[in-house]
C-alpha cells in the first residue's frame, strides 16, 4: 500500500513539475515574440532615420552645401514617443544673414518622416 501511495505522489510531483514547466516555457515564447516585436520596431525607425539623414544630406548638396554636418538625434519616453532633433551644420550657413538662415530652415522644416507618436526639432550649429 505504501508504494502505491508514493507512485501517487510522484505522479502529482510529476504532473506539477510539467506543467510549471510548460507555464514557464509559453510565458518565454510570449516574451521572446515581444522582444522581436520591439526589434522589428527598432529597425523601422532606423531605415526612416537613415533615410532621413540621407534627404537633408541629398537637398543641402543641391543647395551648394556640399559636405554639410548633419546629425540626427532622438529621446524615447517609455511610452514610446519620440523626439528628434536634426542638427545642421555648413560654414556658409554661419555667414548668411539671420533671414536667409530663417527661409532655410523652413525648408529643413518640412523634412521629416510622418508617425504621429514623434516630434521634430530643426536647428543650425552655428560657429563664430
């Protein structure tokens, strides 16, 4: 009878384990699947900073601002929203006058990618 007994708890002992492990196993593939998610989300954004980088590089050039500094830096909140500042930076544009610098500007202004969870700032690096 006492075999009998303990053949019941390791059964019990054994279905328990399994089924810990079978909680655990699918709460790590719930897990994993977010993570690449949040990865797949990630990439997003970088191609569209990448291209971003890329236009202001490409429309300044045409400009006559050949080899101009262009920096792109962003700050999440934990909500997952996003602001960007775009920073430009050229020797002719420390010496045009405040208005044509303005006009400039306003063009930069309107390259941005659209996502309704992100903010963009443009600014010039001025050196005098």
């Amino acid at each position: 009878m006492g075999g009998k007994r303990r053949s019941g708890r390791n059964g019990l002992a054994a279905a328990l384990f399994l089924t810990l492990a079978a909680i655990y196993l699918c709460a790590g593939t719930a897990k994993g699947g977010t993570d690449l998610s949040i990865q797949e989300l990630e990439g997003y954004y970088q191609d569209k900073e990448r291209a971003l980088v890329e236009d202001v590089k490409t429309f300044l050039n045409e400009e006559g601002f050949v080899h101009s500094g262009v920096m792109l830096t962003r700050v999440v909140d934990a909500d997952g929203s996003r602001e960007y500042t775009l920073t430009v930076h050229h020797g002719k544009i420390d010496r045009m006058k405040e208005e044509s610098r303005k006009a400039l500007q306003e063009r930069l202004e309107g390259m941005i990618f659209e996502d309704p969870d992100s903010i963009f700032r443009h600014e010039f690096l001025i050196i005098q």
